[in-house]
C-alpha cells in the first residue's frame, strides 16, 4: 500500500526518494540535489505581509550545500517583522525539509524550502505566525489528546478580456464547464502544479461568481484540499497562493484573492474544515450523528468567532463580504448542510448505502464503505486572512470548546435548522449575535477576548497588541454608511485591497 502511495504521489522528491514528505531528512535533500542536478536553492518563508518571499542561492560546492541545509541563513527581520527593532534585527531562517518542492517556475533546476524563524540565540521566533500555529498544535494534542486535522478550500477571481463566444450567466458559475467558463485551464494547470509541490488537493471546480464589467470578464475558481496535518495545510495553502499568482502572471490574467471584487457580486471565502482524530481515526461521527467533543468544538468555535475574525478578515473590504443574501456568514450560529450559518456540518458519509450499486447495477464485487470523511466547516475566513495565525486561532477555540463545562449546552442553543435571512424566522435571527461589521470592531472583540488566545502563550501579549493597532489603524467602523451609493470610492477601496495577503 505504501509502495502504491508513493508511486501515485505527484511531488518528485517522494517518487525519487521512495518515502512521504514527512520523512525527509537533509541527507534526503542532499542525494536529490546532487542526482537531479538542482543548480539552485530559494529559501522561502510568509512575512507581516502574509506574501511568500524568496532568498536564492546558486550551489557552488557540496559543502556549500551541507553548510545550508546544516545551519540555515540569516535575515533582516525588521524589514519582514514591522515590531521587530531595526538596532538588532537579525534572525536566522532554518529550511523544514518536509515542505522541499522542485520550483516549477524557475529557468534554472531549482529546489524551493519552506523556513522556520529563529533568534540570535537559536530558540523559535515567538512572534512568528508559523511558530504561533506550531504551539498551538502542540498544546491541544497535549491537552485533548486528540489531533486536529484541516483543509482550505482556496476561492479566487481570474480577471481577464471580455469574450463574446458563449457568455456565462451573471452569478450562475457554479461547477461551470468550458465553453461557458473561459478560464478553467488555468485553475487545472494550478492544481497540478500545487500536487508537485506538496499539495494534497481534493477537487477544484468553477464557482458561482461570474460577471462581466467594463469589458472584463471575471470568473471565480475554487481549489479544494484535503484535510492534513493544520501546520500542512497552511503551507499548502501558502503554495497555492504563489502558483496561481505566477500563472496570472504568465496567462496575463489578474488572481484575486479579495473577499470583495464589487458590491452584488459573490465574494471569495477562505472556509476552512476541521476534525478530531484519534489512533489515526475520524471521532466526529458517534452513532451515526455528529457527536459530543465534535459539538463541543463547534461550541469553542463559535464562542470565539468574534475575534477570530482579527486572524481570518483582516482588511475593510472583509466586511462588504460578511452581508445577509450572500452566502458569506454574518450571525453566530451552527448547522446542519446549512449554507446561512457560521459553521456548517456539511453532507457526509454517514449512512452505509449502496449507491454506487444502484447507479451501477452491473456491479456485482464487494463495494468498501468508507467512513471517517466527516468534518465541519467555519465559513467567515477570506482571502486576507494571516493563513497561520487563523489556523492557529481556530485551534485555540477548538481546544476551548473541549474545556467549556456548558459547551453543549451553547452548541444546542446555537443550532438552525433554517435558513436564518428567511423573512419568516426573524425571530430566530433577532436572538443571534453578530459578528464584527469592521477591522475596527474586530480589533475590539480580539482585544476583549485575548487572555484565551494568549493562554499558554501559545499568541505573545505584542502579537494581539500589534494586531488590534493594524486593525484599527484602517479606522473603518462606519465604513459602510460612508461609502454607500458612491460607487467610484467603492471601486477605489477594492482596487487597494485586490492583492490582500
């Protein structure tokens, strides 16, 4: 089974070297390098600004290499970090050898590295996003005794020339095929790119957003993973940021990641799966239903929702988004395949069925049911989301909810059945809390909240100190009011924030 894995696994570092990702050790990296004659290293690593940089080396001896791969380089850290003092900036990147991927855009045989931060004295950069997300995977593991597992699923905008032929119907984009979609072939070229890279995807399909506007056409794509280790699926989703950017620029094509391209238009989300597992098994399910600790952490989860938006909506445009009628999140609530709520549980495979069987009467082998697909979903993220210090703060909420002694009582509380912007269940809607309606309000709910995510110091005091200043700093909390009916400062506002994060 595990030879079959490797041979299917597209990422050329596991088919040569015979052994998953996870298993890389710098002897590893060293063999591939001297075999495929890789000419160059980019140490790559997510700064303040949420955008993947590079450090290029071009090897000029083996011991050159091992020096690299042994002891890492150093960075100006206050031109990555805007706390970190420029009088004693530097720090050291270390290379994960895990993340390694042969760089498919590069004109010279190139291996690229994701890095860690670390000090002068070489002890983990506390502040930095990804070592905030590795703590807070530590400690719930410890304290839960459970692993977490997530995945992303990555909404953009491909802008592009207007075309004539076959014109697709305004917000009817919804798995969408050529030759009423125009701009599939990018989203399947990143997709396959993104599998070379390390990333593990599910499926990728064309979303509901299409529109056309002042001679250009904008189509909205979605790319789907499968749920890994969190630490995994943030660098995954990192990845496919930068692929699909790279192919925008080869293509001529805008990407965009803003949750607001225009007002009346389907926004793009950044929704993120989660589950609980033990021994290597999915517990979400208990008796066919979604069970206790699963609804305890919906429970921590939506007790933190507020705040959580400081880590998943971080530009003023994020709350254009966040509107009834949109699809997009705006009250605290849970449910079952329910697309109005906050965190839904969407459709599993729960049911031991033979539907296989009866589409496909001919079949006459043992059909193997396959349980443990099971996860719930938190829908308020979006595409300027800080990937790592969101995934983090789910994380936190999550083991919260685990801990809260009446956190079943809240989660039946806070279930909907319906759908909650129906005229005829304003009562139901009237009861619910909101989520923040600016970067403003949002700052204020993380500072209110922040002792749960400074807990264990898995987030620094000057993390959500420096966060709640950027937020406010937008100074948005009636932004709404100020910019309604002015159509070109609207513009205007989503053309600054076009490439968030």
């Amino acid at each position: 089974m595990k030879e079959l894995e490797i041979r299917l696994n597209p990422n050329p570092l596991v088919q040569f070297l015979k052994k998953p990702a996870s298993e890389f050790t710098r002897q590893d990296i060293i063999y591939f390098i001297e075999e495929n004659e890789i000419e160059m290293i980019n140490f790559r690593y997510v700064g303040e600004d949420g955008k993947l940089k590079s450090l290029n080396f071009v090897l000029n001896s083996k011991q050159h290499l091992e020096d690299l791969l042994s002891t890492g380089e150093r960075v100006d850290g206050s031109s990555l970090f805007s706390y970190i003092e420029a009088g004693s900036s530097d720090l050291y990147v270390i290379p994960r050898f895990k993340t390694a991927f042969v760089n498919p855009f590069s004109e010279y045989p190139t291996l690229d590295i994701l890095c860690s931060f670390y000090t002068n004295e070489g002890k983990p950069l506390e502040s930095a996003p990804e070592h905030i997300l590795r703590k807070a995977i530590e400690k719930f593991r410890e304290s839960t005794g459970y692993n977490f597992k997530a995945m992303g699923e990555l909404e953009y905008y491909v802008v592009s020339e207007e075309e004539e032929m076959y014109p697709g119907i305004d917000q009817k984009g919804y798995h969408e095929s050529p030759p009423f979609t125009k701009n599939g072939h990018i989203r399947k070229e990143a997709m396959s790119l993104i599998s070379q890279c390390g990333g593990q995807i599910k499926y990728g399909h064309s979303e509901v957003g299409n529109f056309v506007s002042e001679d250009q056409l904008f189509e909205q794509q979605e790319i789907e993973f499968l749920p890994v280790d969190p630490q995994d699926a943030v660098d995954q989703l990192v990845i496919a940021k930068w692929i699909l950017r790279m192919l925008g620029d080869e293509y001529n094509v805008n990407i965009s990641f803003a949750p607001k391209i225009t007002v009346g238009k389907a926004g793009s989300g950044l929704h993120i799966h989660m589950l609980l597992e033990k021994d290597g098994e999915n517990i979400m399910i208990e008796n066919g239903k979604l069970g206790t600790d699963a609804r305890r952490m919906i429970a921590g989860i939506l007790d933190l929702a507020a705040p959580l938006t400081a880590f998943g909506n971080t530009i003023p445009t994020s709350y254009l988004r966040l509107v009834p009628h949109q699809e997009a999140p705006t009250n605290i609530c849970w449910g079952d395949r329910n697309r109005s709520v906050l965190v839904r549980v969407p459709l599993g495979w729960t049911a031991e069925t033979s539907m296989i069987k009866d589409a496909n009467p001919q079949e006459t082998g043992t059909i193997p049911y396959v349980p443990g697909k099971q996860t719930v979903e938190l829908r308020s993220g979006d595409g300027s989301a800080d990937i790592y210090l969101f995934m983090a703060g789910i994380i936190v909420a999550a083991q919260h909810g685990l801990q809260m002694d009446n956190a079943l009582e809240m989660s039946e509380k806070l279930y909907m059945d319906v759908n909650i912007f129906d005229d005829a269940h304003k009562d139901k809607l009237s009861k619910l809390a909101c989520l923040p309606q600016s970067c403003f309000e949002s700052a204020d709910k993380l500072i209110e909240k922040r002792e749960f995510f400074e807990k264990n110091n898995i987030f620094p005091k000057g993390a959500i100190d420096q966060i709640a200043k950027k937020l406010k700093s937008f100074n948005d909390a009636d932004l709404s009011e100020r910019l309604y009916g002015k159509e070109d400062e609207l513009r205007a506002l989503v053309m600054e924030y076009l490439h968030c994060m």
